[in-house]
C-alpha cells in the first residue's frame, strides 16, 4: 500500500485569532494484491503462479474552512475558546468503502464539519469546560478516511477521518458517515504541570 498526497493550502486573517483558508489536496493510493494465476483449489501454488496486481484510486478534494483559536494554552488552556468548521467537496474513483458491490452512482462527495469548545475559569486552579460537535458526510464515494471515528483520546494515523475522542471506548471503535458528540466537564490543576480533568 502506497499513499501519495499532493496539497495547495492558502489562509488569510479575517480577525484577531481568527483564520480561513482554502485548501487543494489529492491524494493517490496504489493498493498491491497477490493474485494466483489458478483458480483451481487442488492445484498447488507455486511462487511462479503468485502475481502482484496493482491499482490505483485517487481521492480529489476541495475545503473551505474558519478557525479561530483564543485558548491561553495549547495541551491545557483554562480559558479561552476555540471553533473549527470546514465543509468540502471531493471526487473519488475508489471502490466503495462498506460493500464489494461494483460503484454505479456518482463519483463525488461532500462533508462537513463543526467543532467548537472552550473552558471557563472558576477558581485560580479550577475550569470548567464544555465542547460540541458535529460532523457528516454524503455521496456513495465517500472514501473511508472522510468518516467520523469515535473512542479513545488520539486519532490513529491510518484512516484519521474526523476524529471525536470518547473516554471508555476503543480507539475509533465507533464509525459512520456522520457523529455527533458533546461533553461538559472540569479541570483541575492539582499542582504545576499536573492537571486532573472530570467529564
């Protein structure tokens, strides 16, 4: 399995803290199988009879997106909000992602996202927080890596999708074409560098 990705990325400041950008990326994956040269099951196979048949699926992709960031700290701000919305269109000519059937609709497809959260100061070393979101895409071609992926805390690097962390599940144990996610907790700073968090 080879991954080629190519990207034009451009932003512009439409506020203090605030960002759009417009972004260009195809991606080109080239999937290598082993094919025997008989069908028959009592022939052995040989070394000789294995070949290595190769295709190619390209993902084309459009976005648009709005970011704005006010957090006093990356890992664990106290105050501040931060937004990220994007929707995108795409064109896709891979097979399709949940079934062996052959693809007969239409090779595009759309998503959308919006995520927003932000964390309140109570006390000198106490925050409240809270953070919504949702996400959907549409089109038979959606390509597996546009879904939205529910569980654990980090995203993992093959098919990131839209990522949703959800304490108590798996990574990613949880997927579809579109998710929906909120949680409301409060941050503990129990002393320097060490922070307690309860959803």
């Amino acid at each position: 399995l080879d991954v080629y990705t190519f990207g034009l990325w451009g932003g512009f400041v439409l506020a203090p803290n605030t960002v759009a950008s417009l972004a260009v990326k195809t991606d080109i994956v080239r999937v290598g199988r082993e094919v025997a040269a008989t069908s028959d099951p009592t022939v052995p196979i040989e070394n000789d009879l294995i070949t290595i048949k190769t295709e190619d699926h390209s993902v084309f992709v459009t976005t648009f997106g709005v970011e704005r960031d006010t957090y006093n700290n990356r890992s664990f701000p106290t105050q501040g909000m931060k937004l990220d919305a994007k929707a995108g269109v795409g064109s896709s000519n891979a097979e399709p992602s949940l079934t062996s059937s052959a693809q007969t609709g239409s090779s595009t497809f759309k998503f959308f996202r919006f995520d927003v959260g932000g964390y309140v100061p109570i006390t000198r070393t106490v925050s409240g927080f809270g953070r919504t979101a949702f996400s959907f895409g549409a089109g038979e071609a959606l390509p597996l890596s546009y879904f939205s992926f529910l569980g654990g805390v980090r995203p993992i690097n093959v098919l990131p999708g839209v990522f949703f962390p959800f304490y108590g599940l798996a990574s990613q144990a949880r997927f579809g074409r579109k998710a929906y996610f909120g949680a409301v907790g409060v941050q503990w700073e129990v002393k320097k560098d060490m922070f307690a968090r309860f959803i």
